[in-house]
C-alpha cells in the first residue's frame, strides 16, 4: 500500500514533471524579457520628456549658478511682487505695518504738497512723522485683527460669496469698526501731538460725525469691491493704496487750520 504522506506530495511532483517537460518556466522568462525590452524605449521616452518639462521649468524661473541672467529676464514688478507674497505670507504684520508707514507718510507729503501749505508755510515735518508713526505703529496691527475677524465671521455663519461683501460692508460700516477706528485715529493724533486726555475726548466728539459721514460716501462701494474682488491677505493693502488718494484729496479739500479731517477707513 501507498505511504500515506506520498499522496500529498503526487500533485507537486506531477506539476513539476508538467513544466518540465512542456519547458514552461523557460518559455514564460523569455516572454517576460521581450515584453519588458519593448516597452523600455517607449518608459524612457516618457521618462525624457518628463526631465526636459521640468528643465524648461526650472530654467524659466530659476537662474543658473553663479549667473544672475534668469533673474534679470524677469519684469522687475514681477520679482518685487514676488518678493512681497513671501513677505506678506511669513511677516503679514510687520509687512503691512511697513506698507502703512510708508503709504500713511506719502499721503501726508502729497497733501502737504497739493493743498499748497508746504509752500506757503514750509513743509510740517511733525505731521509727517505722525501720519507715518499711525499707519506704521497704531492702524496695522488692529486692522489685521478686524478684517481676519470679518472673513471668520463670515465663514462661520455661513454667508453665500455673493452676500459676502454687503455682508462685511455692512457689520465694518455700521456695527463696531467705523466708530472705533475713527475714534482711535483721532486719539492716537491727538496723544502725538500732546493733547491732554479731555482735549482728546474733546476732538473725538468734535469730529467723529463728520467724519463718519463722509466715510459712508467714499468707502462703502470702495469697500464693497474689496471684499468682493480682492484675497483676505491683501484686504488691507487695498485701503492703505485708497487711503493714498483719499487723505491727500482730504488734505485739499479740508486743510487742518479750517475744519478737522475726516479720515481714512
């Protein structure tokens, strides 16, 4: 009789008989081979398209060592650009407070410049150097926090992209940030130029309406295409430009010896 253990082993050995005889491992190894060695050129192809795609890449914006060629080939607004988002995105506040100062002061000097009064009675460095001092120290840090808070809120009660803005307009003009932020602009001046504090109290009281009313007329619809049109990270950077205009226009219309200004947004 058969061992019984010689009765599992029957099927490996009639197997292994099979292939031998058929030639089999052989056979399928070569067919392996061929197909692998046709489809190589075609991988390496693919494969060399890929490396000269991102040469071409890596060439566009990258220079070549120890050259400064494919820098210089691009526009310089374009790298300064450049330069600013990667400020912007690992320094937004002191990158916004360098943009406040400068803007704030160049928007004193060309209404200085404009309205006349540096001609006439020489240049006021003082008000230049507060004007400089709120938007670089005072306005940036607040402003960052409020409309981060505006694009939270919004997120979080879930307003549709098209009410958005109106949305945003709405709560900044009318809820908290038009008050308050005219109300600290005319403080913070009023402490640079050495008010006491009743004196402060005084110019808020003094010049907090008209203020907000021409406020109402110029940035809402300025507003409105801000939160409309332009990314959270630059909303600020937006109305410093703005304010560019709109204090040196202030600065004629409404010189300081005549009637208090009305302010920024």
């Amino acid at each position: 009789p058969t061992p019984p253990h010689s009765v599992t082993l029957m099927p490996g050995l009639l197997v292994k008989r099979l292939c031998l005889q058929l030639n089999w491992p052989r056979r399928f190894v070569k067919h392996v081979l061929q197909k692998r060695s046709k489809s190589t050129p075609t991988s390496n192809k693919i494969a060399a398209q890929a490396k000269a795609a991102s040469d071409a890449v890596t060439a566009a914006h990258v220079p070549a060592k120890g050259t400064m060629t494919g820098a210089m080939e691009r526009p310089v607004w374009r790298r300064f650009m450049d330069a600013y988002e990667h400020s912007l995105a690992r320094r937004p506040i002191l990158t916004k407070s360098i943009t406040g100062g400068i803007l704030f002061g160049l928007g004193d000097f060309l209404g200085q410049t404009l309205s006349g009064q540096a001609r006439e009675e020489g240049f006021d460095r003082a008000r230049f150097i507060r004007a400089a001092l709120y938007g670089g120290v005072f306005y940036p840090i607040p402003a960052h926090l409020h409309y981060n808070f505006l694009e939270s809120l919004t997120v979080r009660i879930r307003i549709s992209a098209t009410k958005a803005p109106f949305f945003k307009a709405f709560v900044e003009q009318f809820v908290y940030w038009s008050y308050l932020s005219n109300a600290y602009y005319h403080a913070v001046l009023g402490a640079l130029q050495g008010f006491t504090p009743q004196m402060i109290y005084n110019r808020v009281e003094d010049t907090l309406w008209e203020t907000l009313k021409a406020q109402w007329v110029f940035w809402i619809p300025v507003q409105l295409v801000n939160f409309r049109y332009v990314p959270v990270r630059h909303q600020l950077n937006f109305v410093l430009v703005v304010s560019l205009v709109w204090t040196s226009f202030l600065s004629i219309a409404f010189p300081p010896e005549k009637k208090a200004l009305p302010v920024h947004e």
